[in-house]
C-alpha cells in the first residue's frame, strides 16, 4: 500500500523507502548494487521486495532514470 496507515511499519512503506532512495541518487548517480547495500544498511527488518517495489514505483512516477545498472535522478 502507498498510503500508511497507523498499523503499518514505516520501513515496509515505499513512500519513505523511495525518499530515502531519491536522497541517496541526488548526490550522485548509483549502481543498482550499491543502492541496495546502502537500503539493507537502513531497513534491516524489511523485504528486498520492498526495495524493488520502491524502485519500480520511482520510476514509473519520473522520479528516476535507469541506464543499465545505474540509477540517477531525473
């Protein structure tokens, strides 16, 4: 679910998920594989599912570009 709700885990949400993924790339583009080490560092108690929904759902939105492995910010 996009929206939380007070039942819910903040770090199985992709609303914060995808804000701290949106932070990591303004800096500087990343690999695929380095901003999945840095997601594992942050949210230990979550699925990688999780991760890939969130990736999945910045990129339809426009948030991020994909070329190869690389993630920037649009």
């Amino acid at each position: 679910m996009i929206i939380p709700t007070k039942h819910q885990k903040l770090n199985e949400n992709i609303i914060p998920i995808g804000a701290e993924i949106i932070t990591s790339v303004r800096r500087k583009p990343k690999l695929v594989e380095d901003l999945f080490n840095e997601f594992k560092e942050a949210y230990k108690e979550t699925h990688i599912d999780n991760f890939f929904l969130t990736l999945v759902f910045l990129w339809l939105i426009g948030a991020i570009k994909m070329e190869g492995d690389l993630i920037t910010y649009k």
